[in-house]
C-alpha cells in the first residue's frame, strides 16, 4: 500500500498532537510517536525516507490525513478520525 491523498486540516504545534498524527513540516511527511524527552522534543518519523527526527513542542506543523489504496481499490485512512471528532468542539445552541 503507498501514500496516496492528504486533505489539509489545520496548523497545530507538535504537543498538541498524539501518537500516530500525521503532519507536514518544513516540506517532509511525518508521523508523531509517543516518545518525548527532557528537552521539550517529540520524537517523529519521516514517512519519506524513514528516519527519526526530535521536533521542539513549540514548532508549527501541519496536521494532515493520509490515505493509502487498500486491496480492493478502496481509499482507506491510516488514522482515521473517530465519527463523532468533527462536532466534539462545536457549540451547539
């Protein structure tokens, strides 16, 4: 399966992200993990080459969705999105 689409979302920095968020920074795809350390960094991997990057929490990055084209030709989300996210932070009145 290869990385196919991504759909824009919004800025965010990287300690407000979880594990297996998908982002863009400085022009490269990366995927957050669960490791942070004492100097305020998350460790992050990009989804290009592979390697491992420590990015300061209060860097701006792009939040994104990626797709890949599972077995039967169908778009399908690495992480995808609980049904109910999109209208968790609304006010409803």
């Amino acid at each position: 399966m290869g990385f196919l689409a991504r759909i824009l979302q919004k800025m965010k920095y990287i300690e407000e992200l979880v594990g297996g968020d998908c982002f863009i920074f400085s022009d490269n795809y990366y995927v957050t993990t669960s490791d942070f350390n004492s100097r305020q960094k998350r460790l992050c991997v990009n989804l290009t080459t592979g390697h491992n990057r420590w990015i300061p929490f209060d860097s701006a990055v792009e939040k994104i969705s990626i797709y890949t084209i599972d077995e039967n030709g169908n778009f399908a989300p690495i992480n995808p999105e609980p049904a109910n996210a999109s209208i968790k932070n609304q006010d409803i009145s």
